[in-house]
C-alpha cells in the first residue's frame, strides 16, 4: 500500500474512530467529525449511534419520535462526552426532508452520513395497501437519494466523506419476501454500486450495508412477528452493527454481516461482470434469430 493510500484508508477509519494524527498532518475534513444518522431513535439506528459516539464521534439523530431520541442523546452525551443534536424529522414529509437536507449542505462539521431509515411491508402485493407501498419507496429510496445528493457537494468541498447506506439482503433476493420492499434495498444497492464508481477517486468512501432478518422493531412494525422467521436465521441488532461496524473499518464497499466466506460474494460479482460485454451488442443474440 502507498503513503497516501495508506493515509486515505487510515483517514477514512478515523470518520469513525476518531482523530489520527496521520489524518490531521495530511487533511483538514476530519478536524470536526460528525455523523448525520437517520432512524436512529430505535433498532439498528439506536445502536449505530451507540457505537459511532463511543467511537469518538459527534452525532445528530434523525428521527421521527422525539422522547426516544432525547433519552438516547442525553444518554449518549453523559456516557461519552460527545456533542449530540436532535432533528425530529418524518423524511416521509417533504418540510422534513428539506430540513435534514439543509443541514447536510451547510453543516460542515459533518463528515459521514448514515442512511439508516427504512420501513418495510412483507406482504404479497395484492394484500398490501398501496398508499403504505408508496410511503416506503419514497423513505427508502427516494429520501435517501435526497439525503445523499445534499451531502455529497460538502463533502467533496471539504476533501472527502463516508455515506453508509443500510440496505438488505432481499435486494440480491427480493423474492424471497416482499417484492415492493426488496426492490427499494436492490435500488439501494444499485445506487450505491454506482456512488461507489463515481466517487471512487473524490475521496468519498461508500459502503452499502446487507443485513438478513436483524432483531429489531422493523418486523412488528411491518406487520410480520419475529416469532415466525426461524430463529436460526435471526442476527442480534448489536452484532450486525458491530460487524457493519468492522467491514467499513476495513474498507469494504458491500458489507453482508452474516456470509461466512467472502469468496462466495466475490464470485457472485464475478459472474455479473462477465455479463457486461456483452449485454449491449449490434446484433441479437444467434437464439433469437429468426429461421428464414
């Protein structure tokens, strides 16, 4: 590893760990260090920020309930120490996204964002209500394109950034579940897949987090108890955010806590890149061709 891609990777653990001297000699972005989390009053959110403050991080919370996110910031500022700001937000409501995104443009302490709101509905699409469909495609895919689109000019301004994206492994497999809520994590991949290529050389680290069934609230609010996923399946919150936690310190762009062999992912990849040359041609291919 080179000097500087030495320092570009240390630099990018300190978003999280906290100040390295390396990182304060070679570039001035993480002087102030802040995380902008969204769903971060409950579930894996309220544990992400658990970890990020105890990491050494200054943090805002996003989220819609303000009695939850006040505990969790009163708590977090007498256990750590660290600066802890609240924006009660519904990134559902249009006013609210727009405040969130404000502060992404002109915050300039902030140095990673966290998009971790997401709400699901695993349910067949005829039995689902279609106005509750379109509430989650706008928090799960289009709120965090908003979110990201706000931050990513400051970040490059200031030399660089994280954005953590939370996605789900039913975006490999939406039909494994809800199609409608596999389909905003599979867009969530996808986006992020391409942040990752765009910006691969700005500075601008992009990791796209896949977790399976996680022991959260999101399944009661879902309409599905954790009771009926086999338990053999089900990851505590805390485990998945520490290994979310450990793939982003060790540069990883796609991070899925549960696979135990990343040579099964690598040859996943393999295969959809083999694709690419030839999935734009000036013919058909010859078993479409026509007998004359």
């Amino acid at each position: 590893m080179t000097h500087s891609a030495a320092l570009k990777f240390y630099c990018f653990q300190e978003i999280v760990n906290g100040p390295l001297a390396a990182c304060k000699a070679g570039m001035t972005l993480y002087r102030n260090n802040t995380a902008l989390v969204t769903g971060a009053s409950s579930g894996i959110g309220a544990i992400a920020v658990d970890r990020l403050a105890k990491r050494g991080h200054d943090l805002i919370l996003v989220a819609r309930n303000r009695e939850r996110l006040e505990v969790l910031a009163a708590r977090l500022r007498r256990e750590t120490g660290r600066s802890i700001d609240v924006i009660v937000a519904d990134l559902n409501e249009k006013a609210d996204l727009a405040r969130v995104e404000d502060v992404l443009r002109h915050d300039t302490s902030i140095t990673a964002l966290v998009n971790n709101a997401g709400i699901g509905a695993p349910t067949r699409l005829l039995d689902a209500n279609i106005d509750r469909l379109e509430a989650m495609i706008h928090l799960n895919a289009t709120a965090l394109v908003r979110l990201t689109y706000a931050a990513l000019p400051g970040f490059l301004k200031r030399g660089g950034g994280a954005i953590i994206n939370i996605a789900s492994v039913l975006g490999i497999v939406p039909e494994l579940l809800s199609g409608v809520y596999g389909s905003t994590k599979a867009f969530v991949l996808a986006f992020s897949r391409s942040l990752h290529k765009e910006f691969a050389d700005r500075n601008v680290h992009i990791q796209v987090v896949l977790p399976g069934a996680t022991a959260t609230e999101f399944w009661e609010d879902a309409g599905t108890p954790l009771d009926q996923i086999p338990i053999e399946m089900i990851m505590k919150a805390e485990e998945m955010v520490d290994a979310a936690l450990s793939g982003f310190d060790q540069g990883e762009f796609i991070t899925i806590p549960s696979l135990p062999d990343v040579a099964d992912w690598d040859a996943f990849e393999a295969a959809r890149e083999k694709l690419i040359p030839n999935l734009s041609r000036s013919s058909s291919a010859p078993r479409y061709k026509v007998p004359v």
